[in-house]
C-alpha cells in the first residue's frame, strides 16, 4: 500500500492489564499498519508493562515504550507521548478500547483527499466491558447533533469547542505541524486543549466522520466515560427544573472561558478569525457579567436587561427561561 503519511500512534497506560491487550491486537489487524507507536507508561504496577513488551515482539512496525519514574497523570503523560512521536499523523489511543480494522486507512485518506485538513475524528460504538453495544454512540453522548455538525461545516469548529468538547482522543487524529503548543495546561483534558487550539489557529481544518472506527468501551473506571443522556432519569418535574439554582454552571463557565484566556496568552496561540474573536468576547462579557448575580432583585434585573438588550441571552443561552432563571433563581449563595 502506497503511503502519503507516516503515522504514529500515542499510547499511554496505566495498569490497563484488563483490557490493553485487545486494544493493542486491534491495532495489529489493522488495514494500514501504523509506521511507529510510541508507549508512555505512567508508572503501572500491574502486567501492563509485560503485555507492552510482548507487543514489541509481535508487531512488524516500530514500538517504542517508555516508563514514567513519577506519575504524571493523563494530559502530561499524552504531552511526553505526542511530542515523542516522529509521524506526520498523530492518532491517540486509550488502552481499552478496540478499533475497527479500517480506522488508520479511513483517517488517512481523509488527509489525502482534503489537503487544509489538521484535525480529523469520529464516531464511536460505546460498549460495555465484553464489547457488547450499549444502544448509543459516542456522538449521542456528547451531543454532537445535527445544529453542531453544521457550525462545523460552516468553519466555525471554535464556536462549538469553546463550550464543549466534542471530540473524544481515541476517535482523533491529526497533524503534528498543526500542533504549535507542546506543552498542555494540566487544568485541560489533552484532547480538548489539541482540539481547541487547532480550531484557534486553523479555521476550516477540523473534520468529523459520522463513521464510528471504535468500540468505546465503558467499564466502571473510565476517566470520562460516555453517558447515555437518552436513559438518565427525567427531573421531577418542570418546575423543580426552572427553579434549579445554576450559579454553579454559570461559575464554571466562567472559569473555563477564563483558562481558555489565560492559557493562550501563556502558549502564544491566537485566534485567527475576527468574527469568533469578537463572538468569543462577547460571550465571555455575558458570563463576566452573570457572574454578579445575587439575592437582590434590583441587581438581577439591571443584568438580566442588559443581556436582554444586546441579544446575548438568545446568542449564548436559551433566551428568556434564561433571563426568568437569573431574575428569580440562580444566584451566588453568600456565607452566613
């Protein structure tokens, strides 16, 4: 098979003895081989460490495995592991998962056949821990619906990923000169911070493939996991829903714009788009100022006006349930 790229995967573990051996024969059978796979290892005590050897000897292309003396946990472990890895293409990979045979091939040609492409990623079938499909995709899970798929055709992919990451690691792949940041902030998962700075520096070139290329496996210790949103018990009722004090998501919000702020000020990353620059600014102005909510009427509704005049209620929420929530409802709860 011709090849146009080279390909390197990132594996890190971290006593995965349960299920890494499926998820390293999955990349064995697969159509296009990768040309290395780079192994970190955040210090396991268990037998990942001879499965991972074991590997070496089996597989026909480059391996490559290194052991942490001190744990450095998953987004510096996936930092050392990226930044050791020599291929133009970098597909990560969590120890217990199981890929579909054509998931390197597939990805690739994406690559090929769109040469402004830095970032490509997919589908998944979530399944339990004997790969028994679960009756959602990763794409249910992370509501990655209809609405967000077509701001990504449209190029805005920051729009979609400054409020939530879509874009599961073990789905990813993408170009390592698309990378310009090395280092990773530990306040991000790496995944969302590679995500997020490509779609920051290169509008346009993130694409997603419907096509689910692994089993995402659940069971019972993932680090994220993929919740089935379709099964989880409804509210009580309505009203109990209104009436939900949601300062706390407002906080955080806040929080996250303020590390997306912080972070690419720190990793010299701007954003290349004026209209996401300005779309993001304003964004953060409404959070900025929600953040002031409190106990006082008054208060709540001179914010809650301003946000009504200038639309940001109907741009960055769900409009007046929104405005009626932060009149009446969330709020900072003071210390007594």
């Amino acid at each position: 098979m011709e090849k146009f790229f080279s390909i390197s995967i990132a594996l890190c573990t971290y006593n995965g003895e349960n299920y890494l051996k499926e998820q390293l024969q999955s990349i064995l059978y697969q159509s296009r081989l990768p040309d290395e796979v780079v192994i970190c290892d955040d210090g396991s005590t268990d037998d990942t460490m001879a499965i991972l050897q074991n590997f070496k000897k089996t597989a026909t292309f480059k391996v490559s495995i290194y052991r942490n003396e001190n744990n450095l946990g998953s987004t510096k472990n996936f930092e050392k592991c990226i930044n050791l890895c020599e291929g133009d293409l970098i597909f990560l990979s969590d120890q217990d998962d199981y890929w579909l045979p054509n998931k390197l091939n597939m990805i690739e040609q994406e690559f090929i056949n769109h040469h402004n492409l830095n970032l490509v990623f997919t589908n998944g079938i979530v399944v339990d821990n004997n790969l028994t499909f679960l009756g959602y995709t990763l794409y249910q899970s992370l509501g990655f619906d209809e609405r967000k798929k077509k701001i990504i055709d449209q190029n805005r992919e920051f729009d979609v990923l400054m409020f939530r990451d879509v874009i599961t690691g073990c789905t990813m792949a993408f170009k390592k000169s698309s990378l310009k940041a090395n280092k990773f902030p530990v306040n991000w998962i790496h995944d969302a911070w590679i995500g997020l700075i490509i779609a920051a520096i290169y509008p346009g070139s993130i694409k997603y493939l419907n096509d689910p290329l692994i089993y995402y496996r659940q069971h019972g210790s993932n680090q994220v996991g993929a919740l089935n949103w379709a099964n989880l018990e409804p509210h009580q009722s309505v009203i109990s829903c209104i009436k939900k004090n949601q300062f706390d998501q407002i906080e955080k919000t806040y929080s996250n714009l303020q590390n997306i702020k912080n972070d690419f000020e720190e990793s010299n990353i701007v954003i290349q788009d004026n209209r996401t620059i300005q779309r993001f600014n304003k964004l953060c102005l409404h959070y900025e100022n929600r953040m002031k909510l409190n106990s006082s009427l008054m208060n709540n509704l001179r914010i809650a006006s301003i946000e009504f005049i200038t639309l940001r209620y109907s741009k960055f929420a769900r409009g007046v349930l929104t405005l009626f929530r932060d009149l009446f409802f969330n709020r900072k709860i003071e210390n007594a």
